[in-house]
C-alpha cells in the first residue's frame, strides 16, 4: 500500500456508529479524526437537515460530493455520511486517502438506534422510508468497502479491535 493511503474511511447507514468508532479508533491508531458530516455542516454554516428541508436530498448529495472530493486527509479516521457512497467520483477520492471499512449494521438494530429519523438529516427523498434508504444503499457500501466488519453484536471498542485486525499493517 503507497504511503498516501494511510487513512481509513469509514462508510455505512446513519446509526452504524461511524462517529463513535471513528473516535475511538482515531485515538487507539494516533490519527486525526474527521467527520464529514461536520465539514458539511461547516461549509455550509447549516445542519445537515436544514440543508435537506431547504433544498432537498439531492443537494445535500451534491454538497457533501463536493466537499469528499475536495478532502485531503493523509493520516486520518474519516467517518463519512451515510450517502457518501451514491457517489462514485467521492469514493475514489476517499479511496485514494485510505482503506474503506464497511460498518454493517443489520435493519432492524438500526431502527432501535436511529429514533430521530425525521431530523437527522438523511439524504432521501420524502417518499422513502429508512428500510427503502437501507435497501438501496447497502449494494453501494458492499461494492466500495475494502474491508466489512459485523456490527451487530459488538460494542463501539469491539468494532475498534476488528477493525484494527483487518487492517493492513501501512494504515496502523
């Protein structure tokens, strides 16, 4: 693995635990730590909801393409939005940066842990229901993903150690 990928990108549904593991993960390695759905946020001096409520799903896609691609992250944990994967020109960019891990999180443990569905600002149209978002993303983040680890049973520090055994040695 060359030198400029030594981050990892974390990709999967809003409730995988992208943030939690991502911080944990970031301080057991050493790295930084960047959540893009920040950097959206920061950009755009708005939450992400407010985007969506405003302009719709699809511009709230357009942004968060706009600030993946623009991202340079060399020796990071970047915990990304859930949609970031609808975007082709986003993942090779962030693949370029670093290793891309798959948080899987089965439908049902993700119900119990996304409550605020309808604030959270996830990128989907009006008409579809978390299980449509869940149905139709999941193809995405299993084509991008370098590495997947089950989520379902394992708390945020477990996630961590798999992760960090799955890893190759450049990216530790």
């Amino acid at each position: 693995m060359s030198r400029h990928r030594r981050s990892i990108v974390l990709i999967g549904m809003p409730g995988a635990g992208k943030s939690t593991v991502g911080v944990l993960l970031a301080k057991r390695l050493a790295k930084d730590f960047i959540d893009t759905d920040l950097l959206i946020q920061t950009a755009e001096g708005r939450t992400l909801q407010s985007i969506v409520d405003a302009e719709g799903h699809l511009k709230l896609r357009d942004i968060e393409a706009r600030e993946l691609q623009r991202l340079a992250a060399g020796n990071h944990v970047i915990a990304t939005g859930g949609s970031a994967v609808y975007g082709d020109g986003s993942m090779a960019a962030l693949r370029a940066q670093g290793v891309v891990v798959y948080l899987r999180v089965s439908l049902p443990v993700l119900e119990q842990r996304v409550t605020d569905q309808e604030t959270r600002g996830i990128a989907k149209s009006a008409e579809q229901s978390f299980a449509d978002v869940f149905r139709e993303r999941t193809p995405l983040y299993e084509r991008h993903a370098e590495i997947v680890v089950d989520c379902d049973a394992l708390t945020p520090e477990q996630v961590v150690e798999a992760i960090c055994r799955a890893l190759p040695p450049t990216t530790r």
